[in-house]
C-alpha cells in the first residue's frame, strides 16, 4: 500500500547511489529479537485483515471520494540529508492507469518514471534512458493503483492477513501482511486509533537485484475529502531520503498528456526496426 506514491523512485535512487558509497550492512532482526517481539504480541483473536483494510479506506475518506478523483497532482521536495541531496518532484497520476514523475535533484540532475497505459520507463543520470519492464514496471503503475485504485481495495490485495500488533517506528500498530496480484508481498502498518497506515515494509527491484525498504507515513492532511501523508520517508540499505509534499491538486482542467519522451520511443521501436526485412 503506497500511500508515499514514491517509495519505488525513492529506493531506484537510494540504491544506485549505493553502488558509488561504502558497503552498507542492512540489519536483519536476530531469531532472539525475533522471538521477544512474537511474545510482546497480544494474545487472543486478531483483528480480520479485510477489516483493517476497509477502515483504512473509509479514514482515509472513502471509496465514493477516490472515486470521484479523475486526475491527481502532487509536488513537493526530496531530500537526503546525509548525503547532502535534495531537490523538487512533481507527480502526475490519470485514469484510466497513466503515471508520469519527474525530479529534479541537487548534484544528481533530472529523474524520470512514467506510464502511459502502454510503456514503462525510466530515465535518469546513472543509468540513462531505459525501458521499464517486471517487476520495476508493477512498482510504477502500482504509484497509480494505491492512490487513484485505492476505492477496490480487495481487488488491489487479494490476500491479507493480520499478523499482530507490535510498535513501528516507535508507534503501535497492527501488522499486515498483504499480497498483490503479480504476488509480491508487502508488510502494512495501520494505526489502532486512527485507522491511517503509518508505514510498510517491502522489498523493491533495483540494479542491486531486490533490497529491503521501509516507508514510514506522516502528517496526514484532507484534500477534497481525501487524506494524504503530505510527509514519507524511505530508508534503503542504512540510506534515508525524505519526501514532502507541499501542493495536492485533484481534477486538474489542464492536465497534461502523459506520454513516453523521444529516447523512449526510440528504444521501443529499435527492436522492430532492427528485425525488419532488409534492415542494417
């Protein structure tokens, strides 16, 4: 559930910048921490999955308000404060399924992910102009999905299953392990008291093959009757970036056409044009 809209960008970030850092050590929870948190847990009969997920939806402000969102713009800043980064990124999301996110980072330059119902790409300075496909791809259109699909919950996660009520990030919390329908797995935390998601647990694609990543979700705010996290922060392999949100605009009249860049559509056609009868 990517409530951040940008985990997905945020750790393809984090992650090519690891391959230019010093080796960083993810820490795995040992069996005994393991254990103790087991036994923290409360006893008794937990609370059905479908039940967190549907009082989520509803805190969030419920399917009929997603709904009646036909478009969605959303900007703010990323930062990295370690590391001494930080620029502005803007979101673009359209039914019926098109995504397009652009940053724009200090000492880095330029980031780019869309979807346009039909391709799936990604440009960006330490990689370059490329073609999203698998499982980075399923990251990119989820973006769109988890906010805008967000009203057929059971549709987005046909399994779910509650696994406990333990802290996050100093927070108590119930614990949710939710599958998609490509079958990955992501791991929720909503509050008791709100109802809201205050983070999640997942594993993301990247050059490095898949790594771990954390989102954790703050400052929930109303915007056309629909709440928001305006603050997240991604953390991938001991590296943490923060994402702010500053302007949620819905139903935007002069929402632009998302569609793939030159690069793109370059490489889309070179295969074809290259197997063609008579061709170099």
């Amino acid at each position: 559930m990517n409530r951040s809209l940008l985990p997905a960008l945020a750790s393809l970030l984090l992650a090519h910048l690891s391959l230019a850092a010093e080796p960083m050590h993810v820490t795995t929870p040992s069996p005994a921490k393991t254990a103790d948190a087991a036994a923290a847990a409360p006893t008794g009969a937990l609370p059905d999955a479908r039940k967190i997920l549907r009082d989520f939806l509803d805190a969030s402000g419920g399917a009929k308000a997603l709904d009646a969102m036909k478009n969605l713009v959303i900007e703010g800043t990323q930062s990295a404060p370690a590391m001494g980064i930080s620029g502005t990124v803007k979101v673009y999301l359209s039914r019926p399924n098109m995504v397009l996110v652009n940053g724009d980072l200090e000492g880095i330059g330029k980031i780019e992910q869309g979807y346009d119902g039909k391709i799936g790409w990604d440009i960006n300075p330490m990689t370059g102009a490329r073609i999203v496909e698998g499982t980075e791809l399923d990251d990119i259109k989820r973006m769109f999905d988890e906010m805008l699909g967000m009203s057929d919950i059971d549709k987005l996660y046909p399994t779910a299953k509650t696994l406990g009520r333990e802290p996050f990030e100093g927070k108590d919390a119930w614990k949710v392990l939710l599958g998609t329908p490509t079958g990955r797995e992501v791991t929720a935390y909503f509050d008791p008291d709100t109802k809201l998601q205050v983070g999640m647990e997942m594993k993301v694609p990247s050059p490095l093959g898949e790594i771990p990543a954390k989102v954790t979700f703050e400052d929930y705010a109303e915007f056309d009757g629909v709440k928001f996290p305006r603050t997240s922060r991604q953390t991938v392999m001991g590296m943490a970036m923060v994402t702010k949100f500053d302007t949620i605009k819905t139903n935007v009249a002069d929402f632009p056409k998302i569609t793939p860049p030159p690069e793109i559509l370059s490489l889309a056609t070179a295969p074809a044009n290259a197997a063609a009868p008579g061709g170099p």
